[in-house]
C-alpha cells in the first residue's frame, strides 16, 4: 500500500520535518512513490521500460566503458565486454519475465487455488565498484520486472560511472542511487523491505547481522577462492589457457575467478610450466591501450595487500615462479603471479586473493585434490578439467560450491543460478531464480 508522504516521514522518524530527513530516506521516500505506480503497471510495461533502457545504454556503451576504464582501472574491452552483458541480461530478463511472473494457477480442493509473485518494496542494494555497471544492473533488473523498487548504494570510487548510468534511468523507473554514510547503513536496511549485497564476506556478515536485526530478506554474493582441478587425463593447453585468462582478467579483481590451481601429479609440472609461460607473455600497462593485457589494481591499499599475501607466503615455504616483485614507477600495478607449493601455512592459502596471484597447490591424487579444493570457507564455483567428462561430472557433486564448471573456467551465465555457499554468501542472482529471490511468494485459496 502506498504510505503519503507526511504519513511515511511521521512514522520513520517521529514526526520530524521531511526536510531533516537523510538524502537517501527522501530518496527512499520517493521510490516508495514510484514504486506503487510501477508496482500497479502490467509487467509488458515494466519490460518495455527496461529495454528502452538497454538501448540507452548500448547507445552510450563507449563513453560508460570509458569512464569503466578510467574509475577502476581495468582493461578497456574488459569494460566493453561489462557493458555488453549488461545490454544482454535487460534483454534476457526482459522475454523471460512475463512468463515466470504469471500466475500459476494448482489444483486443490479449492474452486480456484494460485500463487502469484508480488514485490516486496523497496529493495536496498549495496554494490561494490569492481563491476560499476553490471553489478548494480544483474540485482536491479530482475527486481524492477518483479515490480519493487531500487535504492543503491555504489561504491564512491566509481562515482563518475554510476552517475552517467544514473543518467539513463527513466524519471519514473524507481532506480536511484544514493550515497549513505556507514553510520546510517543500519537506518537504511531498517526503513528497506529487503536487501542485497555484492562484496567482502566480513562486510557482509556486518550487513547480514542487521538485517536479520530488523528481520529483512537478504542476498548476499561475497568473496571466493575459487579451485580449478587439472586431472592427469586433462588437456593441458586448454587447462593452462583457461586458468590464465581467469586468474588475471580484470586485475584479479573478480569474486569468481580461478584463484587456486591444484593439479595432479603426472600432469601438474607440465600445466605448471605452460601456466607460468603464459603468465610471462602478459603486458602491464595504461588500461586504454589495446596492446594492454593486465591492467593495474585499483588502488594502492590493495597493491599492497597484494604484496604482503605474496611475501608471507614465500616466507612459509612457497615459491614465486614468475612476478611478485612490486613495480616501481606510477600506477598500482602488481605483475602475474603464480605461486608454487602453497600450504596451509601461507596466507594466500586461507585468504580470498583479490589481485593477479594465483596459487599453486599439488594434491597427492584425484581424493586429495577434492579435498584441498574444499579445504576453504568460501564456496563461490570451481572447474573440474579431464577428458573423462563422467567421470569429472561425478567428481564435481563432491566439490562444495555454488556452481561448478567442467572443462571451463567458472564465469556467470545468465540462465543459470549465480551465487554461494559457505561464506560467499547465500541466495541466488541471474536465471529464474534471480527473479524469486525478491517477490513474495503468495498463496490464494477460494473456496
């Protein structure tokens, strides 16, 4: 039910004037507004908004991935590429949501008997800023077509990108960002019917505390330290490529990258030695140039987290087989790393690793790679690699994670589930089930 205005200021905050309201409560405020209406629209309408603004987007695609570029520091095509998938989940949600959002009508005793999917409000999202663009669109998209509301908190690094993506938002699609201090955080999940969070675990163990607090619907997609297996039946130009490409695209700067190799005996010194070599042929340099291939970090606080997880580790018996000298010179770049004989004894072991390392870990067979593979309290994905696809399939029911992929790098695909277990969080993003993640399921029962 639509709250006015006065009313809705009265009974957040006591009846103080909505000037003195928080930005981000007025703009709550608002989108409460708007969300009735869009709420009370018919879903082809929600859609055909939403891929008006797919064109809008895909019509500015150089100047956001520029601005990408330029904010967080990674490669410029990887930014293309982020705009690009943006452009195509509107679209994917797009065709799949009057359909998933219908009525389903199930026999009972009942004379008529139905669930129906209906929005829960208005949902808060806090976004990190290694994906500015594609983060808050894979949470905001499937939870407009479900008829809530947005509010976002991005992160203030990417300030320049939000705001051009802010910019493309119809006036009466209820999606705004807003800026709220840390010590509001608790006051806007409170006044929130719902939220959803993209970002470190211990950030988000904080979040999820206060919203269960105030008893909200939460989803959480948090750190991981993904394994990628190498069996020896394993094609080893294809496994090298693969966990190269994942571990060192984007900076290192993904969630859901291959962050630890464990391999097998008979193959591990061969896919060693071709990981490293192709580790070597990476080019540090300005993110802009095409010649670029591994762009620099962020910022200079995780340049130098980076480097501190690659010291303890080569002081607790790991070796450097390529990188792990800081560059001199500007920029916060940090060389491709690859790690030999990581232990339990090594930071990089335990810690999510959110920079261009990758380590190395050497199981004793095929038993004792599942378990190192496990041996983690993150959950996100792992990749399974050999040539025995059944047997890899069986495998892989063993590995504890959110999703697994054989014979390829884990990534997110826009018909499956996206998400984790353990403590990379819980809930689903992306797929049909992204889209229940923030309805209320209703029953109706007639008599």
């Amino acid at each position: 039910m639509f709250i006015s205005t006065h009313a809705y200021s009265a009974q957040v905050l006591g009846q103080r004037e909505s000037e003195a309201l928080p930005k981000f409560l007025l703009d709550m405020q608002h989108l409460r507004h708007l969300q009735a209406a869009w709420a009370d629209s018919k879903i082809t309408h929600r859609t055909a908004q939403l891929l008006a603004l797919a064109e809008r987007i895909e019509t500015n695609k150089p100047e956001l991935a520029e601005a990408v570029c330029m904010e967080v520091g990674r490669c410029l095509r990887e930014c293309e590429a982020e705009i690009d998938k943006t452009v195509d989940l509107i679209r994917y949600y797009a065709k799949l949501a009057p359909e998933l959002l219908d009525s389903k009508t199930i026999t009972t005793q009942a004379s008529l008997s139905q669930v129906r999917f209906e929005p829960l409000g208005v949902v808060l999202a806090v976004m990190p800023w290694n994906y500015p663009v594609w983060q808050i669109m894979r949470f905001a998209v499937p939870a407009l077509c479900a008829g809530n509301a947005c509010l976002v908190k991005p992160a203030p690094s990417v300030a320049q990108v939000t705001a051009k993506l802010m910019a493309l938002v119809d006036e009466a699609m209820p999606l705004h960002a807003s800026y709220i201090e840390h010590d509001l955080i608790e006051t806007a999940i409170e006044h929130a019917d719902a939220m959803a969070f993209t970002g470190s675990t211990d950030t988000g163990r904080y979040l999820a505390s206060l919203a269960g607090k105030h008893i909200k619907k939460c989803v959480l997609e948090l750190g991981g330290s993904n394994a990628f297996i190498v069996l020896d039946d394993a094609d080893v130009e294809q496994a090298a490529h693969d966990v190269v490409y994942s571990r060192f695209r984007d900076a290192g700067q993904s969630c859901n990258a291959a962050k630890r190799l464990i391999v097998t005996p008979k193959i591990a010194d061969a896919v060693v030695a071709r990981v490293v070599a192709l580790s070597e042929q990476l080019v540090m340099g300005d993110p802009m140039r095409p010649e670029t291939t591994l762009a620099p970090l962020h910022t200079q606080v995780l340049q130098q987290k980076a480097h501190a997880q690659v010291q303890d580790a080569l002081a607790h018996g790991a070796s450097a087989l390529c990188g792990g000298v800081l560059p001199e010179g500007s920029g916060y770049f940090y060389p491709a790393t690859v790690l030999d004989h990581v232990n339990p004894a090594c930071r990089v072991y335990g810690e999510e690793v959110f920079a261009p390392i990758l380590s190395v870990l050497r199981a004793a067979d095929e038993a004792d790679a599942i378990r190192l593979a496990n041996d983690t309290c993150f959950g996100l994905g792992a990749a399974v690699y050999s040539q025995n696809t059944e047997h890899a399939w069986a495998l892989a029911q063993n590995l504890q994670a959110g999703s697994v992929f054989i014979n390829r790098h884990t990534s997110s695909d826009l018909r499956l589930p996206f998400g984790g277990i353990k403590q990379s969080g819980f809930g689903r993003e992306l797929s049909e089930f992204g889209l229940y993640e923030f309805v209320n399921v209703k029953s109706y029962w007639q008599k």
